[in-house]
C-alpha cells in the first residue's frame, strides 16, 4: 500500500474532492438514490391506491349505466359479469397510472426542495424539510386548475408544517444516531463551531515522536468513531479536505495514538508529505493554540 498523499498542482494540502459520508446525508442516503427511490416508492404506492379505487369506481359506473338493462338469462349475467371485469380492469389501469404519476410528482418535488433548500443554506437539518412540506402544500392549494378555498388551503399548508417537522425531526434524530453534527443541538448543548473545541487541543496534534525504533510497538491505529471531533475538525480545516479523507486517513493509519505520550494524537505520516513552508504554518497553528489556552488559564 503507497503512502503517498494525493495532491494538485504540486501543492501538498491540496486534495482532490472527496465523495461526502453517507452519515452526512439524510438518511444516509445520497441524493442521487434518495430521489429516484422516494419518487418511484411513492409512484408505486399511488398506483395500488389508484388501482383499487378506479376499479370500484368504474364497476359501480358499469352497474349504474346498465340498470335498466339488467340480463335475464344466465348466458346473460355471465356475459354482463365479463364485460363488468374487463371495464373494472382497465378503470384500475387508468386510476393507478393517474393517481401514481400525482404522488410520485409531489413526492418528487418535495425532495427536490429539501436538496435544494439544504444546498441554499449550506447545512441539513429539520428546517429544510419544513420548508419544502409547506412549500409543497401551498402548490398543491394552488394548482391553477384546482384552486382551493383559502381555510381548506390554510389546513393543507398546516398539515405541511407538522408533516415537514415530524418527518424532518426524524432524518436528524436518524443523522446524529449515525454520526452527523447538528448546529441547532450543538448550540443547545454548548458546543458551538467557532473553533473553541479545536483550542481545547493545547498540543494533542504535535509533531517530532523520535526514531521509528523508539516508536515501534508505541502507536495505536486511531478508528475514526474514536477521533476527538476537535480534533477532526482540526484536520479538515487545516488540510482543507472532507471528514470522509480524515476517515480514509484512518483507516490507512495516517492518524495514530502515541502510548508514551498519554495517547496524544500522532499524525507524523501526515506530517511528513507537507513542505517545510507549510510544516511551519503548522507548528505556528498548535503554538498559538496552545497560548490561547494559556491565556484563558489567566484572564477569567
């Protein structure tokens, strides 16, 4: 296995695009298979409500067109039961074709503004689903060919709401369950992303562990669920790549535990495909780090 890094245009901190973590979305399903999937499931099961109640209702219209017809011999009923079934059937056809194509569409179009509301604000969480279920229930009131009065309206944008929060509450419940970081819970648990967990580090990521003699036997390959998220997002900002390269950073042992060090992190293989320009800025990064700590030490 090669340990070398790769890099752009020369530049060692620069990585190529790294496909997102399936935790990092909804569901832990890409997009790309969240649409189709959602669009087609819902097709599928507009068309079995649409079949059975386009058959029924094609049946009932069958028997009330030929009321004052009804067959009076045996040969009769069996050919006005076979003619009932052949218009009951394709009544089914129709109404299933009709009423999946409708669900799917709207199934579809809520997805659509989700992602594309997520992309909007840069972030994935419940307030982009209640968007979207509301943004779809004022279309659906307002088909131009359907127009709905304003109170009936109002109630469907309402069931929006709740539909869009309940559903929306459980893509996140589901997300932090795999891994994925909310803002809105990590301001209420007090863990805001302005970089103070990454200060919490005071020299965990340091460099210079001695000769790999000294070293052998003393590194620990560090598993990804195991990484500090200071420390992640230490990694992400500083070589500017995605959680999903920290991982494959892992899982290549790029990203150790130093038994002699009291498990402090070791990432001297990192370390060492940097130029020595970009190994200072680096070293200058943990220093002031580890003042800043020093300084909230002093001053309350």
């Amino acid at each position: 296995m090669s340990r070398e890094l790769p890099a752009d245009d020369g530049n060692p901190i620069e990585y190529y695009p790294q496909p997102v973590p399936l935790y990092e979305n909804r569901l832990s399903i890409p997009f790309s298979i969240r649409f189709p999937a959602a669009t087609a499931g819902a097709f599928l099961i507009g068309a079995a409500l649409g079949v059975s109640h386009g058959g029924k209702t094609t049946g009932m219209r069958f028997r009330a067109e030929n009321s004052h017809r009804f067959p009076t011999t045996s040969t009769g009923w069996y050919l006005y039961h076979k003619s009932k079934n052949y218009h009951m059937m394709l009544g089914g056809i129709k109404g299933g074709l009709k009423m999946g194509s409708k669900i799917g569409f709207w199934a579809g179009s809520f997805f659509i503004v989700e992602e594309a509301v997520d992309e909007w604000r840069g972030t994935k969480d419940f307030l982009s689903t209640v968007v979207a279920g509301m943004t779809i229930a004022a279309g659906f009131s307002g088909q131009p060919w359907n127009i709905l009065p304003l109170y009936t309206a109002a109630r469907i944008i309402r069931t929006g709401l709740y539909g869009g929060l309940t559903f929306g509450l459980a893509q996140d419940a589901l997300g932090l369950a795999r891994g994925r970081r909310l803002g809105y819970v990590d301001f209420l648990l007090g863990r805001g992303r302005d970089n103070s967990e990454m200060q919490e580090l005071e020299g965990a990521l340091i460099t210079g562990r001695g000769t790999p003699e000294e070293q052998q036997g003393q590194l620990i390959p560090y598993s990804f669920r195991m990484l500090p998220p200071a420390h992640v997002e230490f990694l992400v900002s500083f070589f500017k790549v995605r959680t999903s390269k920290v991982e494959e950073w892992c899982d290549e042992e790029y990203i150790r535990m130093d038994g002699q060090k009291n498990y402090e992190t070791n990432i001297d293989p990192l370390l060492d495909t940097l130029t020595s320009k970009d190994r200072e800025k680096y070293q200058k990064k943990i220093k002031n780090m580890n003042n800043e700590k020093k300084t909230r030490k002093i001053v309350p």
